[in-house]
C-alpha cells in the first residue's frame, strides 16, 4: 500500500464502539464493495466500501466482516474473511494479504479465507436473534440501477433466513462514524498537506493560454508522487465562465488573460479524503472586481465557520450561513431589498447567486455520513464552502476549507493555506519565479 497505515488499535476500538451497539443477540454482517467493470476485461481503479475500512482497515477485494458479540463459539465473535493468495494472482496481480497481515492490520485474531465466509455465516446465524446490515444510506446519494455487493448478500439473508429480525447498521455507523478520533484527524491534515503542496505545484503552470486539464495534470502528480491514492473526487479545474457550473468536471478550456481559475480539488490518503477549492487569477493579479466579489465570499466564509460549534446541527449551519450570504449578495448589488421582501421562502433571492449549502461531512467519503438534523459534535469534520456565481459576469468563486468542530472553537485544517487576494498573489508570483 502506498500510504502509512493506521495502528490497528483504531480499528479494534471502532468496533468495540459499534458492537457496544447491538442488541443482545445480534450479529452484524459487512461485504466489501464490488470490483467495478470497465471496458473489456479491465476494471476502474478499486475503492473500498468505507463502512468495511472504518471497522477493519483492510481495503482490498472479496473481504468480509463478521462480528457476533454473543456467539456461543468464541471463536466465530469476531471473524475477518480476505481474498486467499496464490501464485497465479501474485503473477498477474500481486498478492493479497497473507491471514497474518490482515490479523496485523484489523486487530481481529480470526482471519478465514473468503471461501469460507459463506459456511461460517449460514452456520452461526441460527444462533443469532437479530442480523444488522450495512447498505449505502448516505442522504446525498441517489438511487442506482446496479445492485451493490451489500443489497445481494441483504437479498439471500432475509430470504434464507425470514424468521430473523433485521436491523439497518447505517443509523450507528453514521453518527460513529461522524466523530473523528485523533488519529483520523492527523490523517486527513496528511491529506490536507499533501492538497497543499499539489496547490503551490499547479501555481507553477497557471498562465494566460495554458489548458485547464495541464492544471490538473500538474495537481495529479504532485498528489500522486507525495505517496496519496488520487484525488478524493473528480476535480474540478475550471476557468472563466465554467467556474458557474458547479460541477464542471471536463476541464478541457484554455485559462483566458484576466480569468479567475477555480480548483476544487483534494487528496485521497489512506482513504481519507482533503477537500480544498481556491480561486486563482490567470494571470496573477485580481482585477478590482473579482477582489471585491472574492472578499464578500471569505468575510461570509469566516463568519460561517465561526457557527461551526457543538449544539449547531448541519442544517442550521447551512441555514444560518445562507442568511450570511444573502446580506453580502444584497451589499454587492447582485440583488434587492425588494427581491427579498418579494421572495418565494422555498426559492429565496440569493439562490440565484448561491444555488448549494456552506459545507458537508468530511472523512473517508467526500461526502461523509453524519446526521445533518442532530447536534454536532466535538471531533466532527465539516467542510466550509460559501461561493458566488456571477453567469452574466463569467465570475464564479468559491473559497473552501476543512474545518474540526471544537468547544473551543472551529479548528480549521487548512489554515496554512494562501487565502487572502494578498495571499494567493504572493504565492502566484513565488511560484512562477521557482
């Protein structure tokens, strides 16, 4: 693996955490995520199912996790099933974890081979009362037409087995999962600084007439080279009027002489994931009135972040930062007092000029699980991301920031970064003269 991995000590009291739990009788069952096909008989680059890594730290192939505090066999309590090695994959592929090194990585001293995972399961689940089952439940994700690895494995057991009681394991996990331990946090700062230094790298190409996608390419090896997976999600690298389009992915434009650049963008490392977007002018100087809009945006960013406190919940925060933007809209003339007099409440003025929310759940997804109606909590990690879309202007700016809840106040992880017009000028200029 490229990246350092986490002490398996995380993995053991994450599981403590989410067994504690169950009901009496339970068993809790988690497959990985499918391999997914490409073209022919290639595959697109593997990512593992986020629940299974957070509880296991294992994040490759045909893994399963059994967990079954009450087992009457102590023996099947706690079972991680890997993909068996052998020479003609170590060929082809590469090896795959020996029972060894995956007990070394997980903490879980009974490791099977992924050949017996169907036996062990149809064997022990007489003796359990109740089966808890992971599917992806995240409330920004939309229905799919490919069933996952999980849905088929929920699909026999509720068949095989219609007298069991079933429980979804996404409601626990989520809010588990939400609240970052240490360990986590320094991984996604690791993230953050390998985001970091692939920013001062693009700067060194950015100039009137280079092409969008040799900003990304500078982005991806820097990313890559610093020992990273990838990027956290497709990046965003967009000049001029694309950076409008919210999620403007192709990134195949020239960058225009006196056009702001927009880079959302973040490394993946150890499957956490950086998420970072910077406004940069092509040719190294803001015009007065890209300052101006840009300055709206960071006072609203930094007043945003400040709501960022345990007793908030994440849809006040976004709620309130709105509020936030739509005074700075009305300061910048974008629109009128009497607009928002005569706004629809469901569809208020500034959605025009603000169409998405301040910030997200951050952590092995992007966009991480977390219960955006309950009160956060110290150790939460949420994104803060105001921006403002001028179409008729080709100006769209975005500032974001990856931010710790504390009681003590927001802990921002990307502090460390150019962010002032002053800021991002200098490091332009120094960047182009290295």
């Amino acid at each position: 693996m490229r990246y350092q991995p986490l002490d398996s000590s995380v993995f053991v009291a994450n599981r403590a955490r989410y067994t504690a739990s169950l009901e009496s009788g339970s068993m809790a069952v988690f497959v990985a995520s499918d391999q997914v096909p490409a073209n022919g008989d290639a595959y697109h680059p593997y990512r593992p199912d986020s629940n299974l890594y957070w509880l296991s730290g294992i994040d490759q192939e045909l893994t399963a996790l059994f967990l079954f505090p009450d087992c009457p066999n102590p023996a099947y309590r706690e079972v991680l099933f890997v993909r068996e090695t052998s020479p003609e994959l170590a060929v082809w592929e590469g090896p795959r974890h020996s029972r060894e090194e995956a007990s070394a990585l997980s903490g879980i001293s009974q490791v099977l081979w992924e050949k017996d995972f169907e036996t062990v399961l149809w064997t022990q689940a007489k003796y359990a009362s109740d089966i808890h089952l992971a599917l992806n439940e995240n409330d920004r994700a939309s229905a799919s037409p490919v069933r996952s690895a999980s849905q088929r494995l929920a699909g026999r057991l509720t068949n095989d087995f219609p007298l069991h009681r079933f429980h979804r394991a996404s409601p626990a996990l989520d809010r588990l999962r939400a609240v970052k331990s240490q360990e986590e946090v320094q991984n996604l700062q690791k993230a953050i600084s390998i985001t970091h230094n692939a920013l001062l790298q693009a700067l060194k190409v950015i100039r009137p007439g280079c092409m969008e996608y040799q900003v990304e390419a500078a982005l991806a090896g820097s990313i890559l080279g610093q020992g990273a997976e990838g990027f956290s999600f497709e990046p965003i690298i967009a000049s001029g009027d694309h950076a409008c389009i919210l999620h403007y992915t192709r990134n195949a434009a020239p960058c225009k002489d006196g056009d702001l650049l927009l880079m959302d963008f973040g490394a993946s490392y150890a499957h956490y994931a950086a998420d970072l977007t910077r406004c940069i002018p092509v040719n190294g100087r803001f015009t007065p009135r890209q300052k101006e809009v840009y300055d709206a945006v960071l006072d609203v960013q930094r007043q945003a972040m400040d709501l960022l406190r345990p007793g908030r919940s994440l849809n006040d925060y976004n709620q309130e930062s709105a509020l936030i933007m739509q005074d700075a809209v009305l300061r910048l003339g974008l629109i009128s007092s009497e607009d928002v007099a005569k706004q629809d409440p469901k569809s208020p003025a500034y959605k025009r000029y603000f169409p998405h929310g301040t910030g997200h759940f951050l952590g092995l997804d992007v966009h991480d699980v977390g219960a955006r109606y309950e009160s956060l909590q110290e150790g939460m990690v949420i994104t803060c991301e105001p921006g403002l879309y001028i179409p008729e202007e080709g100006l769209g700016i975005r500032i974001e920031n990856d931010v710790v809840v504390s009681a003590a106040g927001p802990v921002d992880l990307m502090k460390d970064l150019p962010i002032r017009t002053d800021e991002i000028e200098e490091a332009y200029h120094s960047a182009q003269r290295n």
